[in-house]
C-alpha cells in the first residue's frame, strides 16, 4: 500500500445526538483525525481535537470551503463526468458494483490530482479499495459505529509502513555450511531496487533484493526473494515479523524498496531446499551484526550503489539494513533487554 492512506470516520448517519457524541470520541481514540459530522455537532471539533468534514448533499466541505464532491453509484448513469470531478477530494459510495466504479474513478482522478475515498461498511472492504488498480483509493470512509472501526485504522496504519535504512559495514564473509534455505515466490512482479527485509536478529535486517537481475546462467525470477534460512526474521505488515518457516501460500509480506518504502505482496509459495550458506558479518550503528544467505550468485544485498551478489561481498563493502529496538515475542515488538549473537 502507498504511504498516508486517507481515514474518515463518519457520524453523521447517526441519529441519535448522545450516540453520535460518542462515536466521535471512539473515532478520535481510535486515531481518526478527520471526522465526518452533522452542522449542530460542529463545537465537538475543538474540544475532542479533529478536523470536521461535512457531507451536504453533494458537496464536501473542510475547513469553511468545498473541498470536492460525494456521489453514490447505483447504476452506470451515475458515474461522473471527467468535467465534474472538481475539488481535493471525491467520496464514493458505492452499491453492488464496487470495484469496477472505483477502477475508473481513480484512473479518471489519478490524471487531476483528485484524491478518491471510498466509503466502506467492512475492514475487508478497505483492503480491497486500498489496493483497487494496483494504485488504490486515496482514503476510506467508514461509519464510526461500524465493528470494523478498529480494524479499519489499524489497516490505515499498516499503510504507513516506511523502513529507515542505514549502512552496515562488512566486516567479514564465511562458509556456514548447509542449510534449509527458503525461496518466497510472491503473487506480484517485483522491481529492481526491491525486495524483503530479513534478518537473523530481531534489532537488524538487511535488504535482500529480488531475482529481478539478469544473468549469464539463469532467467530472472522477478516474482521472488531468495530469503535466507528458516530460522531468518521476515517483515510483515503493522511492524510485525515472521521467521520464513512460517510463511505458506496466502500469507501477506512486505515488499521493501532501497527508499524505505513498501508494499503489501501475497505470497504464492514458499520453496525450502537444502543449500550452501554464507555467514555475513558487518556493523551497523556501532553494533555488530549478521545474516546468513545462500552462497549463490543470484542471492543479493542492496547496496547504496545497488544490488551485490554475496558471492562477491567482501570486507568494508557498505549494504543497506534497517534497525530496531528490543526484542520480538510472537512477532510483536517488546521493549526488553535482549542480546542475540
């Protein structure tokens, strides 16, 4: 998913004044910052700490101006007109048909820097519209009474998922014997400059790329991850982690690129052959640490200058890694004094 997906909450479908005051309050703990509400509900704004939006017919207003345009789709005649997407925003609401109405809705928007949002009645929804043309709906709109309240701010969460990345610095290079090694053949066609977040400690993973390169012995694979051994650390979304023996078809991944960014990728397969490893060595930050990968020409490193076969890492070369603090149970981060060597 793209960065700094759009969340809206939404009161003013509730009738009842004390119901609505609440929804507000649960909105606001929930993280939502910009809440939909009724004229007479406008003083909460400054005393629960939100952005009011209001939703008037068909127009959309913020901040004392029209900020776009709300339509509800029904039927094909009620898709709007290039010439009528005006304003910052677009709200959809849609019937039956709901993905088809979004798809040419963002393709129309994408062209005029008008951000679409989607108004959804379930947190299966907002991941389908988050990802809808591969692009996605700029924003979600869901009710503030909905049980899926939570659900749906903690997917705008794991929307935001950025990776700082720092250099490491090797530090040595070495045969580690054999080993399970796991291949993740993902559902998408990576990029080059991508790839997965992997790590034998829970405070450094480096940057793996993708079999995205050409080679003199092989075709490229694009769609996969030559990730390490099982016992390795994964990134996945909402900040959480895997080991790679616990990925099957279905599960979600994070697709990482040498900017920081990522993106959600579905795993297609997961492929566990006994292989030759490397054990590398470097530091990062000051501390030392490592990862251990297949010893093969198609398994890479991202570099500042890009991506290094390990077959041909040697000591002082400089790759890219991201780090963390404390410690992981069951995937989860802890704060806790924890050594892993």
């Amino acid at each position: 998913m793209k960065k700094g997906l759009i969340l809206w909450a939404r009161t003013d479908c509730i009738d009842d004044e004390a119901e609505r005051h609440g929804a507000v309050l649960d909105a606001v703990q929930h993280g939502f910052s910009e809440i939909v509400i009724r004229r007479e509900d406008a003083r909460m704004a400054s005393s629960a700490n939100f952005i009011p939006v209001f939703i008037e017919g068909g127009n959309v207003t913020i901040d004392g101006r029209r900020a776009g345009r709300f339509i509800s789709i029904h039927e094909a005649d009620d898709m709007p007109a290039e010439s009528e997407i005006d304003g910052d925003y677009l709200v959809v609401e849609t019937a039956d048909w709901k993905v088809i109405p979004l798809e040419n809705l963002i393709a129309q928007c994408s062209s005029r820097n008008v951000r679409v949002i989607a108004s959804v009645a379930s947190s299966d929804e907002a991941r389908l519209f988050a990802g809808t043309l591969e692009k996605g709906v700029d924003g979600i709109m869901i009710s503030a009474a909905s049980d899926s309240l939570a659900e749906v701010a903690a997917i705008g969460t794991e929307s935001r998922d950025m990776f700082t990345l720092v250099e490491a610095e090797v530090i040595s290079v070495s045969p580690a014997g054999m080993g399970d090694r796991a291949c993740v053949d993902t559902c998408s066609l990576l990029e080059p400059g991508e790839g997965m977040l992997v790590g034998s400690q829970s405070s450094v993973s480096f940057l793996i790329h993708s079999e995205t390169l050409e080679t003199r012995y092989v075709n490229s694979r694009p769609f996969r991850v030559n990730a390490g051994p099982v016992h390795s650390y994964t990134a996945l979304p909402g900040g959480r982690t895997a080991y790679l023996s616990e990925l099957s078809a279905g599960a979600e991944v994070l697709a990482v690129k040498t900017d920081g960014t990522s993106r959600r990728v579905t795993v297609g397969r997961v492929k566990i052959e006994r292989r030759p490893l490397l054990l590398i060595r470097a530091v990062a930050e000051g501390k030392q640490c490592s990862i251990i990968l297949q010893n093969a020409e198609t398994v890479c490193l991202c570099s500042p200058a890009g991506p290094v076969p390990v077959t041909s890492l040697k000591k002082g070369d400089r790759v890219l890694v991201h780090t963390a603090e404390g410690g992981r149970h069951f995937g989860m981060g802890v704060r806790e004094t924890i050594h892993e060597r």
